[in-house]
C-alpha cells in the first residue's frame, strides 16, 4: 500500500490493537510463550491468551481460549508445564493453573478466595511458591452468593491500614500478602508466612531448592514507613526465617546466582527518597554487610521504562551469567529502555541491547544462548523478538499489529535536544501530522507527562497519533523531574519545588517550538494527565500563551490531596516532609489552585470518578474556580473508571476521552 493510499489512525482502532503482555523462552530454548490481549467489543472486554512460539517452525499457535484471561505464563524449569493465572472459574477470581506443554488440559492449582500475586518454580519443577491475599468475609460472600452479589457490600471498616486502597483495584482486604507453597502433583497447600500486619513480595527459590528468598517491610507501622523494605531468607527444611542485612530502602526483582551464594536486586539507599536511581546490588549471603551497588557510578535508572498508552514496560528480574560473573538488567535512560551487562569484579559496563524503542520482559534459555523479549518502538507498539546472545544477531517473530498499522499513515518522528531554563539538556520529540507540508504552519499541542517519576520516549503512543491525524503537530519532552537523565535531574524539584524548574523546561520547550516555520504560534495548546494535568493547571494559572488547555486527572490541591489518595500522607515527602496540619505554606504555594485566579484560557476538565490516585476532588476545584472566574470550560467525567483510563480503561470511555480532547483543541485552535 502506497503512502497516498493510507489512512490516518482512528480512535477506534484502539479495538483492533492487540498488545503483548508477557513474554518468556523455555529453559531449552526452543520455545516462547507469550500472552496476548486483546479487546472484545461487544462486550467491552479484554481477554488475554496465551500463544506459544516454536522456534524456527512457522507462526505462532494459539494455547489458550475462551472469554477469560490467562495472564503471567512461566515455564517450569524441566520445560515440561506452563504455570498461569487464569479467571476462566469465575472472572472476578483468578486461580494458579498449570497446562501440560505437550498436550492435555490445563488444570487449577488453586481453589482460594483471593489475590494471587507473583510466583517462582522449584528448581525440580515439582512445586511453586507464591503470593496470596485472602478476601475479607463479607467478599467472599458476595463472591459465591448470587443475592449478596446483587446487594454489594453493606459497610467496611478500616482499623489498622493507612493504605487501605489502591487505584485500579479498591479498598484492600484485611488481609495481607503471604507466601505459599504447591505441590503440583498432590496439590497439596503450605503456608509459610503469616501476619496481620505484614506482608512478603518477590518470592524467589534458591537454585538447591532449600531456600525462597523475599522481600518484606517488617517495621512496626508499614504504612507510616512504606520504603523500609528488606531481604528475607526463608528455610524450607526448618521453617526459619533470616533476614539479610542491606542498605536501608526500597528494594525488589531478586535474582540469585548460580550457585546459591549471592543474591543481586534492584533498589536505592534512602529513605523518602524517590527520585533516586534504582541501581543494582549484590551480596553475598555468606558475609553480613557485604551488599553494595554495582552501577552507582553510572548514574542512570536501573529497572526504568518508557510510557506508552498501549501496555508498559516489563522490569525483569536481573539475570546472571552461568559463571556467577556477569549480570544482565535493564536500564530506562534517555527515552529508551536498554539491556546491559555488568561485570562483578571490574564492574566494567557492556550494552547488549540500545535501540530506538525498549526492551521489556527479557528472558534467557539455560545454556545463555538466546534471549527473548517484548520489543517496542515508537511505530509499533509490541513484537517478540529474539536476540542470539553468541552472534548478536536478532529476529523479530511476530507480526502482531501490523495488518492494521500496514494501512495507517501515522505521520513523521523527529528527536530534537534543545536547552532548558538554565542552559540545561533536554530531549523532545516532535510528530508531525500525515501529509505535512513544511510551507504551512500548523496549530499544535504540547503533552506532558505524568509521574513525575518517569519519561517519554521511544514508545508507541496511539494518544499522540490521533491528534496528529486531525492536522496538529504533537510535541512532548522530558523537562526536570522525570527519570532518565540522571540523580540531578529528577531531584531537581524534589523537596517544594514543583512548578518552578520544571515549568521553565516546558516554556523553553514552547519558545523552542513557537519559532518553527510551521508551528502557528496564535494556536497552540497544551495536555496532560496526572501530574501532567498538574502542570496544565499550573500553566493556565501563570501564562495565556496557550489558546486552549485539556487537563486530565489533574492534582490542583495538595492540601486536600493529603490522605485522600491511595498514595495517601506519602505525597508530603515530595514536598517538606510535614503534613498540612505541621505546615501548610510549602503544599499551598505548590498547588496550582492557588495560583488560578490570573486563568483565561479555556480548559477542558477530564476525570474518573473511582479515580483513587487523585481524587475527582481535585478536578472539581478546578472546574468550579474557572466557572467562577468566568473561564470558558467544561467537565468531562468517566464513571466506574481509575485514574489510569487513558492505558487501562474501557475501550468505549477511552474513545470518548480522546474525542473529548480532540473536540476542545478543533473549537478552540481550529475555529
């Protein structure tokens, strides 16, 4: 199909999008299992199946079937089962099956009430260790009882949580996530932690098979200390647990090494300290204190991804070489997500896998001869590919999308680096619309991401797309207070400082773009979501250079904000550390509802009402301060929507959402 013969992308295509969502090669390596989900549109569902991959024997065969989903495959370690979870029992229950590789029915490990989290094979494949979260009585009730079902819940009560919700999921059970054991021949269950106040993540078997390491914040109050977790070594024979002396703060992706004595996981030191690189430490279990960080001197983002609209990057667990020398790990730096290896001894650094794109949910064969991966570019959202770690060379072996994305003309790409406020480096990407022509100039908006703990990159952004299509040139940046640049950059407004370097970055990103031959500099906007929609109410609040605003799931209050989010009293250590009853000054002069009374831009309002990261609240006081100033607005409101609805919602509301946006910027930068 020529060029000419192409369309532009459509909000509805969004049903026809398939994405991958796990991705895993077979200890032999001739074989990868992958799960992919796609969207059911007569009934506004997404299903995910898994499909299986023999490698250099023709296209991928479907597993798995049905109006269920079965999500987060791993092979067990003999190559002879595949353990999921699937919700095809009951689809507000997911249970942990296996499924015989070489042909038979899958069958349910399982039969609990409950959240199954993460999981880990024995290394004989004879038994797996996982995570469980038992439903509070009144649930499980509504669960197994059509009447009480029809009725829901009649109260809760929260006595002990300070988290106590979770946006995307609702108000938490009682109780906590603890380890368990299967025995898949038997079926047999065994509980090995148990706590009412804490809870264990990451379980990882010990390659002898006598030990699962875990994580776990044993403090006395969890909830008023959420970054003081620490490492756990559980003893199968004995039933003892040990914990592992290491740095203070938040740590996970456990890996050991190949013969038990060490152990390498992703963290930072520091307490209340988010805006830290993860890097990657070691330890040897064998000498307290000996934990250290291999990649401190790098500066960059270890475990970090890149955001997109049609899933996220996958964070592997490291992986070492077969020789307990090397280790492999992700990096999350300048836009992309990037595979290295790390030397032990020398710490010498090695870059195995940099391209313009990420690389998500790695995974190797027993002999480190291959490796698969979920691969992602800007123009394709997912493919699973294989890199041959002897050679170098890689094979892309899917085509998932491409029938529909082979019709679309999605418009051009340009990386630009400019400087910021104070002469700083910054990177930006300009998408500039099907059929650009430069001799125009065009309306255009500025997105600015969420977080802010994170970047934009190399990453498929269907969002993007769609408003390139309508004639608008997309521009968007990664200003200070992302991730991806370095310790420096995202500290930089860390401590009270949201809304000052960060909105300098994004005016030198707009002076940037103004001055472009083809940008109109009379119709230009601006949109963002979750912090970006904290930026955008900012913006309106402290410029009119912008014709139009759309601000999404915004923070405008962080007075009220404070315990209302399921992040809940965390936010105040981004700020001065003090709630607002010890010092309202700093969380009143950074809240963009302070500031709105100078607004006249006309600025659309989005929100979910279950939005529980930011309360709809937050939107609300926007909307009825701009009514009040005489603003020109609106309010969009999704109901039974999180705060994620743009990645993670209903088809049918992310449609309208995109619609919404589309329909304010044609009124007011087209008109």
């Amino acid at each position: 199909m020529t060029q000419k013969e192409k369309r532009p992308i459509t909000a509805e295509d969004l049903y026809s999008f398939e994405v991958i969502k796990s991705c895993q090669i077979s200890t032999d390596g001739k074989q990868i299992i992958y799960g992919l989900q796609s969207v059911n549109r007569e009934n506004e569902k997404k299903y995910t199946h898994l499909w299986r991959i023999i490698i250099g024997e023709g296209n991928p065969q479907q597993f798995t079937f049905g109006e269920h989903s079965n999500t987060a495959p791993q092979w067990s370690p003999d190559g002879k089962w595949i353990a999921f979870l699937s919700n095809r029992q009951n689809e507000k229950q997911n249970l942990l099956y296996i499924l015989p590789v070489d042909g038979g029915e899958a069958f349910p490990l399982t039969d609990f009430h409950g959240d199954i989290g993460e999981f880990d094979w024995a290394p004989d494949s004879k038994k797996i260790v996982f995570q469980f979260r038992e439903y509070d009585q009144e649930d499980i009730e509504i669960l197994t009882d059509d009447k009480k079902e029809k009725l829901g819940r009649v109260a809760r009560r929260i006595e002990d949580r300070v988290f106590f919700k979770l946006d995307g999921y609702g108000y938490l059970p009682k109780n906590r996530f603890h380890l368990w054991t299967v025995d898949i021949k038997t079926k047999a269950l065994k509980q090995l932690t148990d706590s009412n106040i804490h809870e264990e993540s990451g379980p990882i078997w010990s390659p002898d098979g006598k030990k699962i390491a875990f994580f776990s914040n044993r403090s006395d109050q969890p909830d008023l200390n959420p970054s003081r977790t620490d490492l756990y070594l559980f003893d199968l024979e004995d039933g003892s647990e040990h914990k592992v002396i290491t740095p203070e703060g938040p740590k996970g992706k456990a890996s050991f090494s190949p013969d038990g004595k060490m152990l390498a996981y992703v963290g930072h030191e520091g307490l209340k300290a988010g805006y830290k690189n993860g890097e990657l430490w070691v330890i040897d279990l064998e000498m307290p204190d000996s934990a250290h960080s291999l990649t401190a001197k790098y500066d960059f983002d270890v475990g970090g991804g890149v955001i997109n609209d049609l899933g996220s990057v996958i964070i592997s667990p490291p992986v070492w070489s077969d020789d307990g020398k090397v280790i492999y790990f992700q990096v999350g730096r300048h836009g992309r997500t990037s595979l290295h290896k790390i030397d032990l001894e020398s710490e010498w650094l090695d870059t195995l896998l940099e391209f313009d794109g990420v690389v998500s949910g790695f995974s190797m064969d027993e002999q480190q001869k291959s490796l698969a991966y979920i691969r992602g570019t800007l123009t394709d959202p997912c493919q699973v590919a294989l890199f041959n770690l002897t050679n170098g060379e890689q094979d892309v072996l899917t085509e998932i999308n491409h029938s529909l994305l082979d019709q679309i003309d999605l418009g051009k790409f340009e990386e630009v680096w400019f400087k910021g406020a104070d002469n700083n480096d910054l990177q930006g990407w300009i998408l500039k619309p099907p059929g650009f022509d430069p001799q125009k100039q065009y309306p255009s908006i500025m997105e600015i991401h969420g977080g802010p703990l994170t970047q934009y990159g190399f990453f498929f952004m269907h969002e993007f797309f769609y408003l390139a299509s309508h004639g608008y040139v997309v521009y968007f940046c990664n200003p200070r207070g992302g991730q991806g640049y370095g310790e420096a950059h995202a500290k930089a407004i860390y401590y009270g400082k949201w809304g000052t370097v960060d909105f300098a970055d994004l005016m030198a990103w707009a002076d940037y773009m103004k001055v472009q031959p083809y940008i109109d500099p009379n119709r230009m906007g601006v949109t963002g979501g979750s912090y970006g929609g904290y930026m955008t109410v900012w913006i309106i609040g402290h410029t009119d250079r912008f014709k139009a605003a759309v601000s999404q799931r915004c923070v405008s209050n962080l007075i009220s904000l404070w315990g209302a989010s399921d992040f809940n009293w965390s936010f105040q250590t981004i700020f001065d550390d003090k709630a607002p009853y010890e010092n309202l000054d700093v969380l009143w002069e950074c809240s963009p509802i302070k500031h709105i009374d100078t607004a006249s831009t006309p600025t659309l309002v989005i929100h979910s009402l279950q939005d529980l990261r930011c309360a709809i609240e937050q939107s609300e006081q926007v909307y009825v301060a701009l009514k009040n100033l005489g603003v020109e607005t609106e309010f969009l409101i999704f109901p039974d929507s999180p705060h994620g609805v743009s990645r993670t919602g209903r088809t049918d509301r992310k449609i309208v959402r995109l619609q919404g946006i589309l329909d304010w910027f044609e009124r007011y930068l087209k008109d």
